[in-house]
C-alpha cells in the first residue's frame, strides 16, 4: 500500500507491506470556504452576542487581534479580511486594529512571512506586532492555578477589545492546543513560560496527547486566560490538507471545549495494537521547518510502537534544529537525556526550551536511541551526535528514496508497521478500557 508522507511543502510517496496500520485524521472537507465559514461562526457565536453586536456594546477605542505565529498553518490571508471587513461594519477604524502575533518564546516573524500569512493587503495597511516574552509586560491581578504571579503582553493586557484566533489540533503537552494556549504562552512573559513549562508540570502523568482533565498544563493556561480577559474568541480547525473545516467562535472556553471535543473525534484514531516499526511525517511546512518542532511527531508516534520498536520521521528542518539555546543545551547534554532529566528535577532554574527536551526524553523510555531514526535535507548527520536521533541526511529531491530504503530494509527483517502520515496533527491514542468502577 501507498501512503503519502508530509514533508517540507511537499507529501512523499512511500509503498509500506500491505499488513500496515495506516493512521488518519477523518475531517470532512470544507463545506463552505474559509471566509464563509468564519464570518458564519462570528455571526452566530457559542455563549456570545455576536461579534459585531459585542463590539458594538463595549468601549472600543481599540481592537486587538491575538493570531498564531507561523509555524500554526492557519491560512489567515483566506478569511482575515473578510473578518476585518466585519470588524469595520461595527463602526472600528482599521488605524484602531493591531494584529498582535502570539509568538511565545518562537523568535520574530520576517516580512516575507507575514505575506504569507495574511496576504498583502492586511500585511501593508493593518499594524502589526510581534510578541516579544522579554518585552513590555503587564502584571495582571491575582495568581495562576499553580499559584504564580502572572505578567502578559501589555499591548493585549490594555487593549479595550480582545480578539484571540486559535488552531485546535492534538498538543503533546496541553492535550490539544488553540484557545487559552493564545494567552499561555502565546502572549505571556519568560517567567510565566517557564514556569508553565517547568519540570513538576511536565512531569505529571495528565500531560499527554488529548488529555484536558487533570493536566496541569491545561489548567495552568486556562487560569492565566481568565485573569487575561477574553471578549471573543475564533477557534478554527484544519484537515491534512491544511483547509479549514470547522470554526468554533464566541466565549473563549466553551468554544475551545467544543472545538477539542470535534478534534478528539475527528483526530485522535484508536491504536488497536502496537508495531514493530512507526513512520511517520512531522507536518510540512512550516512546522516541519525547525528540528525543535519535528520533536512533537516522534512523541506522537510513542502510543503505535512497541517496548524497544523502531521510530522513523521525516522532517525538512530548513530552518536548522531550533533556536540557539536549545541547540546549546542538547549539545551539551551529548544524547544523555537521563542525565538531563537528572538535571532539571535538582533545580529550580529553568531555562529556555528545556521543556522541549523533556518531552523528547519520554521516548528513551520506551525505546532506544539508536532505534529513532529522521530523514531529512535540512540537518547534517553530525547532528545525531546530540539530537537524540539518527540522521538519515539526503538532498531535497532524494527524500523519498531514502524513506523508501530505509522501510524497505525493515520490512525485509518481517517488521510490523504503523504510518502516520499527518504527523502530530493526527494524535493515535490507546484504547481506554471501560469498567464498572470507570476506565482502567
């Protein structure tokens, strides 16, 4: 059987044994386009007025617009000016609407990217902003869940509107990501990131694909979005082919609610058994752009592969492994990941994008590191003398036949497979056993 893998701007053609557990999401296409479904939602919200009755009722001196950085594929350039046109309708000024890029702790987005993202007439006559976690903040009143204080960006803290879009779709850390993810850490400070992504957070047994109850993660986001202030919000969800398919607008906690249970549904298929051998994709373009990202679809993979299996993944990383202090700290750990665990649990000192390592840790404990293997273009193989992985290294345009080789050798040893063609947009989960005192 055929599966087309994802990878860089492109899906690779790869022939598996016939006996192959294929994993796909199962969204439906897009009943209407993106505008369309977009500007339905926002006129007849969740627990809402409208959107356009909302900023009618409430001072609106300004209107802020809190949007994903680029390596969320929300194709904004397809609905944001129909959705500004809506904005307008209200009677709000374009001089009064900031788009404010919720970058987290994600570096700067380039000109050439906003273009891509929201296309040239909103990227030249609408302000925007990138979110900077090391810039001005604002101390918001109260404490998070965990009981720290909280600071955000003071662009969005002091805004007298507050829009926030949002892209819901299986998270390896807060079940599923978009809606208070927006706030936490899309617009939050160094310190509310890291402590968000401290070692007792991520640690705990909730912060897996899928799980919203008891993940602290989770709960941690959602209390820093109510201290945040949300008047309305636009969740929208995707397929593989990157179209959205489903909108989910108005109260920014039961529209996120919503949104995920569609995204459980839809997303999050049944692993009926374990495999020899797990392939799969790490997204495409642009999440696939950075080895950092490429992370979230080997742990995704952990579910479909057996004690001791083989992993497979294959990820353009264009952009390098990721940002020079993770880089940093991967190198210096020299693929000791119980080392680094070792090291994070004794301290109370976070640093940036540890938090990253130590999910990837997670798979070592489940398999080998010699048995995790990344083709790509983007990454010498040198590089698997820290990065935990393999590196199968080929030029862009022999990509699929390094993949194809590499399947083939172990299919010739008899291998089992699982493909998950999507990577971490689609999240295998294992079956959860029902009992008379509830699940097993």
């Amino acid at each position: 059987m055929i599966a087309e893998i994802g990878y860089h701007r492109t899906r690779l053609n790869v022939e598996f044994p016939d006996t192959s557990r294929i994993y796909h999401s199962s969204y439906d296409t897009p009943a209407s386009p993106a505008a369309e479904l977009v500007l339905e939602a926002v006129r007849h919200p969740i627990a809402s007025k409208s959107l356009v009755d909302s900023l009618k009722q409430r001072p609106r001196h300004n209107v802020i617009i809190a949007v994903s950085d680029i390596t969320r594929p929300i194709p904004y350039r397809a609905f944001l000016p129909a959705l500004l046109h809506e904005i307008a309708s209200a009677g709000i000024d374009r001089k009064r609407i900031t788009i404010l890029i919720a970058a987290g702790m994600h570096r700067p987005s380039t000109a050439e990217e906003r273009l891509f993202m929201f296309g040239k007439e909103v990227a030249e006559n609408y302000t925007i902003v990138d979110h900077d976690a090391e810039g001005d903040m604002a101390d918001l009143p109260g404490t998070s869940y965990s009981g720290a204080p909280v600071k955000l960006n003071r662009l969005f803290a002091k805004s007298d509107y507050k829009i926030v879009i949002g892209l819901v779709e299986p998270h390896f850390m807060a079940g599923f990501s978009g809606g208070r993810k927006t706030l936490c850490p899309g617009l939050s400070s160094l310190e509310t990131i890291q402590h968000f992504h401290g070692y007792e957070f991520l640690s705990h047994a909730s912060v897996v694909t899928g799980q919203l109850a008891g993940n602290p993660c989770h709960e941690e986001a959602l209390s820093v979005a109510r201290l945040a202030g949300v008047d309305f919000s636009i969740q929208v969800v995707m397929n593989r082919e990157k179209k959205i398919v489903k909108v989910f607008a108005g109260d920014l906690f039961e529209s996120h609610d919503d949104a995920c249970n569609y995204a459980s549904q839809k997303a999050c298929p049944v692993v009926d058994a374990e495999a020899d051998v797990v392939v799969t994709g790490c997204g495409g373009y642009p999440l696939d752009a950075t080895f950092y990202q490429c992370v979230k679809a080997l742990v995704a993979a952990l579910p479909c592969v057996r004690n001791g299996g083989t992993i497979i993944a294959a990820g353009g990383c264009v952009e390098g492994v990721g940002s020079q202090t993770y880089e940093n700290i991967l190198r210096r750990h020299r693929n000791d990941f119980s080392g680094f665990i070792r090291d994070i649990r004794k301290t109370s000192s976070i640093e940036k994008d540890q938090w990253q390592i130590q999910m990837q840790a997670r798979i070592y404990e489940k398999t080998d590191l010699d048995k995790i293997h990344f083709v790509t273009h983007g990454i010498v193989s040198g590089h698997s003398s820290f990065l935990g992985v393999k590196i199968i290294e080929a030029a862009s345009d022999r990509i699929a036949e390094q993949l194809q080789n590499t399947v083939n050798d172990l299919a010739g040893k008899g291998c089992s497979f699982a493909v998950i063609p999507e990577g971490p947009y689609c999240a295998p989960m294992k079956r959860i056993f029902e009992s008379k005192d509830g699940p097993a």
